[in-house]
C-alpha cells in the first residue's frame, strides 16, 4: 500500500460554530479534503510515509471565508478603473482631474466610485463637466451603489444613444429641460453594458486573475455572484477560468439573472469550482414605482420555483424588504428546489418584516461593510427611528433567520475583516456607531462568512466549517482573534489560504 503525503496544521486556534465546539489544535489534509482533526499529540503518524507541517504559532485557523453577495466581473474590471470615491475627490473638476491623472494613456476612460452627496456640487456629474477634460475620449464613471452612470458625449455617440432612446420600464435616462441627454443614467447597467464595447479576451482574464488574487489574499476562497446580468455567456467566461488560473481559481455560486435563467435549465451539472445558484431578481422604485410590483413578483417567483430553482431578491428598502419577504411567504410551499430562498440586503427591516422573513423561510444576506463604509452618510440622512431599523443582525439572529454576509464589491472593498468587525462594534468611519443595540458577537460575525455563507447555497462544495471530510479551503490569520481586542479585528490579514488542501497564497 503507498502511503500518502498530508500536511499537518498544528498548534492552531482552531475556529468553530457556537453549536460546534471541538477541542482540538490540529488538522490533517489528505487529498483536497479534511482526514482529521484533534490534538496533535492524539495524532498517529506512523501510517504515513511523510508530513508537511505546518505550525499555526496559535494564531486562529478558519475555513476559508466566503463573500456571499460580490459582482465578480465588475470588482475585477474596478482594477483597471480609477477610484472616484468621496475620499479621493469632492468636487467635479477633481473628479475629472483625477481620471485624466491615471487614464492619460486609455482611450476609454473608466471611473467608479464617485457620490453625489460627496461632491461639492452635491449633484452628478453630468456629459458637459466631462467634455471639458475628455472631448475625444469615451468616459464611463460608475456611481458607488452601482445603480447610476455616467456617460460623456463622445461614449454616448460610440454606444449609439441619443434623444431618441427610449426609457425602460425600470430605469431612467436623464434628460435636461430641452429633453436633451444629460449622459446620466439610473438602474440601467445591462442597457449600458451592451451597448459600450467589451473589454479585450486578454485584459479581462488578467484583471479575472488580479481579482481572484486579491480575493485569495483576503482568505476569500469561495464567492457568490449575484449580478442580475448573469447570462450564459458570463457563465462561460467562468467556466474557462481554468485555463488560466489553473488550482487556484476560486469556487463560485453562479446567481443566473432573472431574464435568463431559462437557458439554464438543461444546464450540465455543477462541478467542484463552478455551480448554479439562486436566480437574480432586482426590485427597485427608482422611477417612483416599485419594479417589478408585488402581483408580479408573485408570478416570477412562482415561474422560478416552478422550474425547481429558487430565488434571490434585491432589496433594500423597507417598502421593498416587505414586498420580498410578503412574495417569498405567499409562494414558499411552491418550492422544491433544494436551495433556500434568499433576500439580499434586507437592509431596513423593522421587527415586524423581520418577523414575516423568518415566517417565510427565507435566508438573508447582508453587507455589514456598509456600516463602515456608508456608515456617516447614513447617520446624517437617515431618520432615528429609520437608524434603528438599518442591518438589524442580532434581530434577525434572535428571529432564527440564517444571516449571511457578503461586501457586494466593487461597491465596497471585499476584505472580510472589515465586515466582521463593521457588524460587532457597528462603527462608522468617523468612529460614530450606529444603533449599537444590533451588534452580534465574533462567532457569528464569523458565521456569516462561513456556515451561514455556506449554507445560503445549501453547501454545494462541503465548504464553511472545519471538520472531517469537508473540502481543505482553510486560511491561517495572522493573529488570534480569540485574544486581541475587538477594535484590532479590522488590522486581521490573512498569513495562509489554502484551496483543496493546496497553498494557493501566502504572505
């Protein structure tokens, strides 16, 4: 019989559920998967012929983490883009500096990030501040929610959109007095996204490999992308991700867009880095009219289960938090799918639409970065009583609502670390703390990037969780978060990230 190699994770703070603690220091990786876990001095080595090992110095050893809400090809495309965010520029004309700075030598220029409020003209931008500086280069600037753009004249006149264009039903082309185009743009990224010409093959699979890089160095080892523009066609780009990033390309839940999930149907079969998740859905009311409207909602979610799949519905709102959580309960005996149903963001949610979200079921994924990120803005335009309501965690804990969490990239920076400690101390930036009542504890912060995270796609790749048989994704921190005051949480990086038992990225 050969005997076989193993690495060894020894001398580790092994992280686990509050459900399940074990006491161990120890893990062995056989294969690409987990052999077995205990205390080191228990482990029998003479049934292996070599070891690899590995010594944790008791610092904190996790499952590798999972961002359960990101947009994967807008984060890595955001590589390439400069970054417009209130913190580097507030007004126009340093915005537009800005872009002319680090895009001198593109001829498409690409932004993201920018904020009205955080502009002195407390306003977007608009086509004519952008002519100024780019009078011969296309310019698109991405909003920081990403649900407005931007557009200059000359990147209107390549996608071929003009005054006669026609609104959607669910998102706005602004017009000026005249009824000329002012180049901005609301809740109509798939419109725009086919009309502005695609990245080249080569550049966008070298910004696939930055972004996977980054992710991996962040301990992220398997993500959920919840584009609504998720086609069959971005399913394919990747399903090639092995080509290029070989062993190290990270495990993706894959949300088909509601407008395609048909030509999923008699999709092949998911494999161990590549599945089909839940299906997309987007309510918005930024026309004024909740798009779609709660009759038909109904009728989607009813056509999805129908077809034995589940849904994810983007809301945010309470207006549309309810009408998520009402649609889901009407429909949830309708479901055979094996995957949960889920809401995403749920980010104002007073008790009582918390109470009818776990009637219902149905799972939620949240963004605790926002609170770091957003976190001043909400405090100074958001009503007290509404403040209360906002990322509601430890409510929606004590409801029995499996809670998981996700950064939503490149809306804010996916490190995980800021999320965890975003929804312990609730901070803002400035240091003011949002509705501290809310706050969870460290094990399920952690949670919501592992067994939660994991279970929100019904662990479909055996990840999440530290334990017998469960697939190697593990990253090794460089602290013990066991022992550190919570304020450092937000300082944790990760030392070692493994995938499939492989060392993927170090330090």
């Amino acid at each position: 019989m050969i005997k076989k190699t193993q690495k060894v994770l020894y001398n580790a703070e092994i992280f686990s559920s509050e459900e399940e603690i074990i006491e161990a220091d120890s893990v062995v990786i056989e294969d690409d998967s987990i052999s077995w876990i205990g205390k080191f001095k228990d482990l029998n080595l003479s049934d292996f012929k070599r070891f690899e090992f590995i010594d944790c110095k008791n610092n904190s050893l996790l499952p590798g983490l999972i961002d359960s809400h990101l947009h994967f090809l807008a984060y890595a495309t955001s590589l390439s883009a400069t970054d417009c965010s209130p913190e580097i520029v507030n007004s126009i004309e340093k915005l537009a500096l800005n872009l002319k700075k680090h895009q001198s030598n593109n001829f498409w220029v690409r932004g993201f990030g920018y904020d009205e409020s955080g502009l002195s003209e407390q306003r977007h931008p608009n086509r004519y501040d952008l002519d100024i500086y780019f009078p011969n280069n296309p310019v698109s600037i991405k909003h920081r929610s990403g649900h407005a753009r931007v557009l200059n004249s000359k990147a209107l006149e390549i996608s071929g959109i003009d005054r006669s264009s026609i609104d959607p039903v669910d998102g706005i082309i602004q017009r000026d007095e005249s009824g000329e185009l002012t180049g901005v743009f609301f809740e109509m990224d798939e419109y725009l996204d086919s009309k502005i010409p695609h990245i080249e093959t080569s550049e966008l699979h070298k910004l696939i490999e930055h972004a996977n890089n980054k992710l991996l160095s962040y301990g992220i080892t398997t993500i959920h992308d919840c584009t609504v523009e998720n086609s069959l066609q971005r399913y394919q780009i990747f399903k090639e991700r092995q080509k290029y990033l070989k062993n190290k390309q990270i495990r993706m839940i894959f949300m088909p867009g509601i407008n395609y999930f048909n030509d999923f149907l008699n999709h092949p079969n998911s494999d161990s880095f590549l599945a089909i998740g839940q299906v997309k859905i987007i309510q918005t009311n930024t026309t004024g009219v909740n798009a779609p409207g709660l009759e038909d909602l109904n009728h989607l979610i009813k056509e999805v289960h129908n077809s034995n799949l589940s849904v994810a519905i983007h809301a945010v709102s309470t207006e549309l938090v309810f009408q998520a959580a009402s649609a889901i309960y009407k429909n949830k005996y309708n479901r055979t799918c094996p995957l949960p149903d889920r809401i995403e963001h749920a980010s104002e949610s007073p008790e009582t639409i918390i109470r009818l979200i776990a009637k219902s079921n149905a799972h939620i994924v949240s963004n605790p970065s926002f609170l770091h990120s957003s976190g001043d803005r909400f405090i100074e335009t958001i009503a007290g009583a509404d403040l209360d309501t906002l990322y509601p965690f430890k409510s929606i804990l004590d409801n029995g609502i499996p809670l998981a969490f996700g950064s939503d990239a490149p809306i804010t920076d996916p490190n995980p670390f800021t999320g965890i400690h975003s929804a312990i101390t609730r901070m803002a930036k400035s240091g003011h703390k949002i509705n501290e009542s809310e706050s969870i504890g460290i094990d399920s912060a952690i949670n919501g990037y592992t067994k939660n995270a994991a279970n929100a796609s019904n662990n479909m790749f055996q990840v999440g969780s530290i334990r017998k048989n469960s697939k190697a994704d593990l990253i090794l921190l460089n602290q013990n978060v066991r022992q550190i005051p919570i304020d450092e949480l937000k300082n944790v990086h990760t030392e070692l990230t493994l995938l499939n038992g492989e060392i993927v990225w170090s330090k």
